[in-house]
C-alpha cells in the first residue's frame, strides 16, 4: 500500500504547501505563484495517499475544501484561525527548510493537523498490536481518518472469514490439489470483495455527511458545486463498486470453471501458463502456481527466455507446451516441446487442461523421447 500523507496547504496569490507522513516525516515543502491546481494534486498523489488536507484558517478557503473533496481526504481546520506566534512555535525547529511564509503557514497546518489525528494513531496502534494484526496499519488508518469508522468494523470488514474458503477447501480436499494453485484466483478474489465492502462503507457515510449540515461554512453562491461535488463522489463510488462487483462475478465464474475441470481430471492433464520465460515474470507468476517436480508448462512465447529461469526449471520441468517460438530457441533448451496447434486446450486463469489421449499421442511422435514417456508413465504426476 502507498504512503498516507498529510498535506497542509496556504492558498493564495504564492501557493504554499507541506506534504508529511503519518510519521511526521517531511517530504515536501513547496510554494509557487504558477502552479494549477491539477498539477499540485499530481504532485501530492505522486508521494502517496493523501489521507488528511488541512490549513490554519477557519472556515476553510474554497481551494483547501475543493481539494480535499478532489483528493478524497479528510479536511481538518482549526476552531479558529491559528495565531502567528503558535504556528511560530510549531515550525520554528525546521526553520532552515522553509523559504517563505507560504511554506511557513502550510507547514503550520500540516503539524497542526498530525497533532488532532495523534491519539487516533495511539489507539490504531495498540489495537493492533493487541490483535497481532500489523499487516492492516496502514489500511485501518486511512480508513479510520477519512470515514471515521471503528477500528473493531475495520477489522472486521478486513479479516471476516470468507465463505469461499469452504468452497475450495472442499475441491483441495476432493482432488487431492495444495491451497498455492488456487492462491492467485483467491487472493484476487477475497481482496476484491473486501474493497467492496469498504466502499460501500465509505459510500454510506459519505453520502450521511454530505446530506447533514456542513461543518465548513459555503457561501450560499457556492451550494451548487458543492452538490456538484456530492454528485460526482457518489457516481465515482458507484463506478468503482461496479467494476468491482464484475471483477468478482468473473472469478467466480473462473472458480467453477475450475471446479468443473477438477473434477474431470482423470481424463485430462493440468498445465501451469507463463506468458514468456522471462526471470521478472517467472519469479513474480511463480509465487501463485508454485512449479513442481513433473510440472507440465503452457508457455506463450518461448522466444522470450532467461539463463535464470531456464537454470531453474531445467531439474522440475521435462515438457513444456508453446504458441509461439523458433527452432534455433527450441534446440537450445533442455525440455520436450509441443506446438499448440496440434492440441485442444482449455485455459481458465493460471491454468489450462488437455486431454490426456491426445497429449499422450502428440507426445509418442517423438522417437528420441521414448525414454523420457516410460518414466512419464511410471508415476502418476502430483498435479494429475
């Protein structure tokens, strides 16, 4: 997860402005009199995850709302406007990195805001230390700032068991198959409907907040892009939460696909698909399929290769299943080829199937490979 942010911002003729982490750690401090307002958002977003934009007035000037409304951050203001001397006292240790009373006063807002959301943090915190939970930091902050949940709802919403679990234990359970084929298609999926469970959240509270009384007093002209605002968060969300619930009507579907095929495996082989043999994208596309001894590999484009990934594939795979490649790469690798072409292939995500019969005739072709189909045949493979 990228970094949450806290930015303070001095609006005005001379834009200032202070990006720190949850930490306190300064990671910009800035000011211009030429810098738009998507720009200044492209360079916060580049940093990390605005969580909080403040500034040291009261009420917030339009551009400090309008940003924190674009950033979907959380505004923190002042009861009222900070006096000179404390902001002072606030900067005056890192005076020597500040230029300008611009970056002096963002900066201001910046401490100020991290000082409201400490005790906050406190008690994230030690939740999670109780929980044994580190891993969720970072998402139970955010989410904690920006929606003012519970830290127990966070939690809940983040570590609720999920019924999918069952549904795969059961099919490893029937066809004897380890938890790691099926980690990336469940992975993708248990993530996936998280998300939508915190968006609706957000959505929720967010459209409670924006139907109450606004604590930021709107100049009564500006109703109107305030509802503006409203509406295109809402229609953002709504997209979002579409996109996500196609996402898992797909892995569901590539779930009982897999199923089906599973259970049909008696009659057909399972082959583990990489793209090319790349190092870079075998070593991150191997942490899912987990490639065996005996493994049997559908690879697209065998013209894309590495010493590293041929090294350690050469002692686990004898047969590897192509579209694309030439006979000068092929004659130079140490494993049995197949064209695709000659094949009838099933591919559901990481995997696909072929039929042992057709397989097995494809593959006794092959004079030189005599051997190599004898010692095949010998064992049944842990993936078949």
């Amino acid at each position: 997860m990228s970094k949450l942010l806290v930015v303070g911002v001095d609006p005005g003729t001379t834009l200032g402005y202070t990006i720190l982490d949850l930490d306190g750690n300064i990671i910009e401090i800035n000011s211009s009199k030429t810098l738009s307002f998507s720009s200044l958002i492209s360079n916060i977003i580049e940093y990390g995850t605005p969580a909080i934009v403040s500034c040291d007035k009261t009420p917030a000037p339009k551009f400090v709302y309008k940003l924190a409304v674009k950033l979907g951050a959380k505004l923190i203001r002042p009861e009222e406007n900070i006096p000179a001397k404390e902001k002072r006292a606030l900067t005056n240790p890192y005076k020597e990195k500040i230029k300008n009373i611009h970056e002096s006063d963002s900066f201001a807002a910046a401490l100020f805001a991290l000082d409201k959301i400490k005790p906050l943090l406190k008690k994230i915190d030690k939740v999670l230390k109780k929980e044994n939970k580190p891993e969720l930091l970072d998402k139970v902050r955010e989410v904690s700032i920006k929606q003012d949940l519970a830290i127990s709802d966070i939690l809940e919403i983040l570590t609720k068991p999920e019924e999918e679990v069952k549904i795969i234990k059961k099919i490893i359970y029937k066809r004897n198959f380890t938890e790691k084929d099926f980690f990336n298609l469940y992975d993708k999926l248990k993530r996936t409907k998280k998300d939508i469970q915190l968006l609706k959240q957000q959505n929720k509270n967010l459209i409670e907040k924006l139907n109450k009384k606004p604590e930021i007093k709107i100049p009564k002209q500006k109703i109107d892009e305030k509802l503006l605002f409203k509406e295109i968060i809402i229609q953002k969300l709504n997209k979002q939460l579409k996109e996500k619930e196609n996402i898992i009507e797909k892995l569901n579907k590539q779930i009982l696909e897999l199923k089906n095929h599973f259970s049909l495996l008696n009659n057909d082989y399972l082959l583990k698909k990489l793209d090319n043999l790349s190092y870079q994208h075998f070593d991150l596309r191997n942490k899912s399929l987990n490639i065996q001894q005996e493994d049997i590999l559908f690879v697209d484009d065998i013209t894309i290769h590495s010493k590293k990934t041929i090294e350690e594939l050469k002692n686990k795979v004898q047969i590897i299943v192509y579209n694309k490649a030439t006979n000068k790469v092929l004659e130079g690798l140490p494993f049995v080829f197949i064209n695709s072409n000659n094949l009838t292939i099933k591919q559901i995500g990481l995997f696909a199937f072929v039929s042992k019969t057709q397989f097995d005739k494809e593959l006794s072709k092959q004079d030189i490979l005599t051997n190599i189909i004898k010692e095949y045949r010998k064992t049944k493979p842990h993936h078949i």
